[in-house]
C-alpha cells in the first residue's frame, strides 16, 4: 500500500484572488508582515499498489486527466508507504 | 526573507466529500486503485522576516487565528529560506 501527497498550485504569473484576500484578511488582523499568499490544493491519496514505479506514472496520469488545469495549474507529487 | 508552507487538512474521522468526489471521479475514468482521497489546502507565503523563531510563532498565530478551523481542521507548515 502506497501513500500518494499531490499538490496543485496555481502556475508563477497566474493571479491568485483567494490568496490575494487571504494576504488581505492577516493584514487587517496586524499580520502585515505577509506578502505574496498563494493557494493551492493538497491531496492525499492511498493507492493500492505496491510498485513506486508504477504509482507514479499513475499519479502523473491523474493529474494530467483530471487533478490539474495545465492551462494555469503546476503539479508536485511524491509517493511513500501508507 | 522567508517562506512558509501551511498544509491545512481535516482531520481524521471528518467526513471529506470533495475528497471523495475526487476518488469517485478518478475512479469512473479507470483509476479504481486509489482509495480514500482527502483534500486540504496549501498555502504559501513570503514572510518579511529573518528570524525563524519569531515566524513560526506567527506562522502559528495565523492558523489558529485564520487559516485553519481548528474545530475541524488541522495544520503544519514548515519555514524556509525564500
């Protein structure tokens, strides 16, 4: 059994409106010491598989299908044993 | 300047159905080795601080006070060099 931990961020240059009010929100409550909020999506997934090797052209395959927006959005991943 | 990376989860026994959507949508498009997806959020932040001691204990201020519901939620982050 392995573990797969995704993440998505929105790419370098694509604005970021829910990081943007979140910057905004610390502010307002005396954190203004925060620039530059991005937010981004974290998945963690068990995967019934045991070879890493094959987990991860599965877990590239996903992200590529379904988890991620190539058009805006970046994809980390890696795999460990659940 | 430094950088913090805030990973915010439910937490365990939380029903999470944006998770589950996820796992059901992998699923119905031939991915029916992941079980049990769990969706959080990351967040990254430029912090305008040198002192690695004093942004953790913000870092931690700032979740307990906004970026996570520490009745369903929890988090970790990690502080590192910009």
């Amino acid at each position: 059994m392995l573990k797969a931990i995704v993440t998505v961020m929105l790419k370098k240059g694509i604005f970021d409106p829910q990081g943007r009010a979140v910057q905004n929100g610390l502010e307002s409550i005396g954190f203004d010491k925060v620039k530059g909020v991005r937010i981004g999506k974290q998945l963690e997934m068990d995967l019934e598989m045991d070879d890493r090797a094959t987990a991860e052209t599965s877990v590239h395959e996903m992200c590529d299908k379904m988890l991620a927006n190539p058009v805006v959005e970046s994809y980390s991943f890696e795999i460990k044993e659940a």
